[in-house]
C-alpha cells in the first residue's frame, strides 16, 4: 500500500549497504521513503576488485535499486545529486537545483579515495572505489600488456609489465595477488611477443605488515602467500611520488605504467553539507544513537561517520557494519514514530575479517576462531555468495570462480573504451 502524502518522511541519501537496510527495516512502518543516489544501481563493493581484474562482469556485482525495491509501493527512488543540506527548512539540496523535504534524515554517501594531499596523484594512480573505477582499472591492466606486446623497446617493454599497488590492506592485498594470477597464468601463452610470466607485480605499504587489522600470524601468512603468487611486497615504505613514469618509495624510483591505489579513504562531504564536527577522514562525528550533533532527526552511518565505540576505537568502514547501522537507525525511528524518544546507543556487533589472496588462499578471523589456506578461501567465497542479491548472480559467480580455480581462465577480459582525456594527461 501506498502511504498518504502527509506521512512522516524518511529522505535517505545513497543506496548503499547502509541506506538500503533502513529502507528494509521501515518496510511496514508509517512512513514514506524517498533514496536519492547519484547511481541508479547497489553495487557489492567487496566484490568490485575482482570485476577490476577481469574475474566478474560488472552486472554480476551491482543491480539497479529500482529493481531491488520495486515490490515497496512506499519507497520512491530518485537519481540525483545531492550538494548540501538546508538544516533550517529541513530540505536535501539537489544539484540540478531541487530540493527534498524531509521530516528524518539519513545520510549514507559513503566514501571515496584519499591521496593525503596529494590529489595530483589520482589521474596517474586511481583508486577502487566504483564500478566506473573498476572498469578504468581493469582497462589500464589489459592495455598495459597489449602495448607491451608492440613495444620494442625492453626499458618500456619492463615498465609496461610492472603493476604497483599502493597499500597492504585487504584491497591491495586482493587486487595484487589477482594480477599476480592474471600475469602468470590466465594470460600465459597468449602473447607472441611477450612473457607474461615476467611481469611484476609490487605491493608497496607503509607500515610494517600487510593487513593489519589482522593479527600478526595472519598478516605473515598473508605476506608468504603473495610472495608465493610472486608479488613483491615492499613494507615500511611510503610512497612519496606517483606520476606518468613511475612511482617513488624510500629512495627508489620504480617505472611502472600501471599504478593503483588502496591506501586510503576519505568520507563524502557529508560534513560540510550538515556544517557538523568531523574527522581527519571527514567523516561525521556522530552521536552514540548515530545521530548528528544538536540534530536528533539527522543520521549518519557507514562510511560518512565516525562512530566510537566504548573501548575508544572507531567502527570500521565496512559493509557488515553499515548494514548493522541501517538496522538500528530504522528501530530508532519506528521506535519514535510510536512515541518512544529514548535515545538508544548504537552497539556494533564484529562480525569478523576475511580477506583473499589469490584463488586458493584467505584468512579469516571471527574471534573465536582464526583460519588461513583453502579452508579459509572456500569459507571465505561462501560467506560472499551468501551476501549477493538474487539466486542467479550466486549461480554465476560461484561458477565463475569454480572455472577460474580449475582453470585458471578469467572470461571478463573486455577492453571497453575509457575517458581520452583523462589518458592523454596520464601520458
């Protein structure tokens, strides 16, 4: 059923994990929902890196949010840009000048790259953080070798061959082993000109081990399985120059054509729109009910806020947590709808870590129970079937990576065209 016009108003601000499970927990409430985004589509990011790879095709990690909500006669769904918030006249400021009443407010935009200063780096090292990011990637992966294969100069035959990831956490550590794969096996034999097998993949981190949200055991582990894959890994390093030539770390100059970077994050200007307290990453400094300060009908979850928690840490931004968000922030609000204004303080439940390297290795650490190798991969590929929308895309990515850890062979190897400009100021 349809709500009235005058029901109370939820204007929820992004489509992704967090925005989505309030949508979900409203469903029955008196309430209507409009979910405004600047994409028509939910996009699973931890799948993303492999779509980046050439392992998934982009249909298979990301559907359009009308889809998934077509059956919720109270959810309207909008494509737009938000470029502020009118806290006065409790109104979403829209960039082709629209506006959304609303009477709550929740904001969920998420995140984007963060270059620490040095956002020049960005059109020479792109980050993973959309499909249009992952399509870039994987684009500048497959030409790197068909220009090495023409290229008959060996100096920039070698840097055509040599991918450098920036950043050890799961994102890097994914993505480099993949390449790793993709470089010494998918691609072994295709070419006339070339070895793949002799490209290098090198994961520079600054700090001392490679995901470090895991325990020292794990990282290790982790660190012996990329170097078994081939992966150079480079760690107490920062990075202090990425450009057209290369990348340079410590005292060392690497020419490389393919750089990508997983380093760091920051949030969205969520912040600046809601003129509220942030973070160094600018995430919003949130309430413990996720509310934002001196505003008890504006929320703010995953990505876009910082949330403590009662051991002085702050919740990650990951998607478990975001969806845990969603949930309170919908018992909130269908908790005040019937008159019950307690604040109740957000509890996050960790649900563990899992990280992949490669397509026979993981880690995984619930707490309880910490685990590494094949066990560990298949958990870990069974724990992201589950989580995907729809009984097909399981179908098609659990085949899809059955194949690949049988074969080795990657269908997803579509050069699609790219921003000619953005290319041109790469050169």
């Amino acid at each position: 059923m349809q709500p009235a016009q005058d029901a109370h108003h939820v204007v929820i601000v992004g489509a992704g994990f967090g925005g989505l499970e309030v949508a979900r927990g409203l469903a029955g409430a008196p309430v209507r929902i409009t979910i405004v985004d600047r994409r028509n589509h939910h996009l699973f990011q931890p799948l993303l890196y492999q779509v980046a790879t050439t392992t998934l095709a982009t249909s298979e990690i990301a559907w359009p949010t009308r889809h998934l909500l077509r059956n919720r006669r109270d959810v309207t769904t909008l494509l737009g840009k938000v470029v502020g918030v009118d806290r006065a006249a409790k109104r979403v400021l829209l960039e082709d000048g629209g506006a959304l009443a609303y009477d709550t407010l929740v904001v969920a935009t998420g995140a984007r790259h963060a270059y620490f200063g040095h956002d020049e780096w960005e059109p020479y090292a792109p980050g993973l953080k959309t499909l249009e990011d992952a399509t870039t990637i994987r684009r500048r992966i497959l030409l790197a070798f068909e220009k090495a294969e023409r290229e008959s100069d060996p100096e920039r035959r070698r840097a055509l061959l040599t991918f450098v990831i920036i950043g050890g956490g799961p994102t890097g550590v994914e993505l480099a082993g993949t390449i790793a794969e993709l470089a010494h096996d998918t691609l072994r034999g295709e070419f006339r000109n070339i070895d793949t097998r002799e490209a290098r993949v090198v994961l520079v981190e600054a700090g001392d081990r490679v995901l470090s949200s895991f325990v020292p055991e794990q990282s290790d582990y982790a660190l012996r399985a990329l170097r078994r894959l081939g992966v150079e890994v480079e760690l107490g390093t920062p990075v202090s120059e990425c450009n057209a030539d290369g990348v340079v770390f410590g005292d060392r100059h690497l020419p490389a054509k393919t750089i990508i970077w997983a380093a760091g994050v920051a949030a969205s200007p969520a912040a600046e729109w809601l003129e509220t307290a942030a973070d160094r990453a600018g995430r919003v400094m949130v309430e413990p009910d996720l509310t934002v300060a001196g505003e008890p009908e504006i929320f703010a979850i995953g990505d876009t806020a910082h949330v403590a928690t009662p051991d002085g840490k702050f919740v990650p931004g990951v998607a478990p947590a975001a969806k845990q968000q969603g949930r309170h922030v919908a018992a909130t609000i269908k908790a005040r709808l019937k008159g019950d204004a307690t604040a109740r303080p957000f509890r996050y439940r960790n649900d563990g870590n899992l990280a992949t390297i490669g397509k026979r290795a993981a880690v995984i650490d619930f707490g309880w129970i910490k685990l590494t190798g094949r066990l560990a991969w298949w958990l870990w590929g069974l724990a992201h079937i589950y989580f995907l929308i729809g009984l097909r895309n399981r179908l098609t990515v659990a085949l899809s990576w059955l194949w690949i850890y049988t074969t080795g062979q990657r269908s997803a190897r579509l050069i699609t065209q790219g921003d000619e400009r953005t290319e041109a100021r790469r050169r």
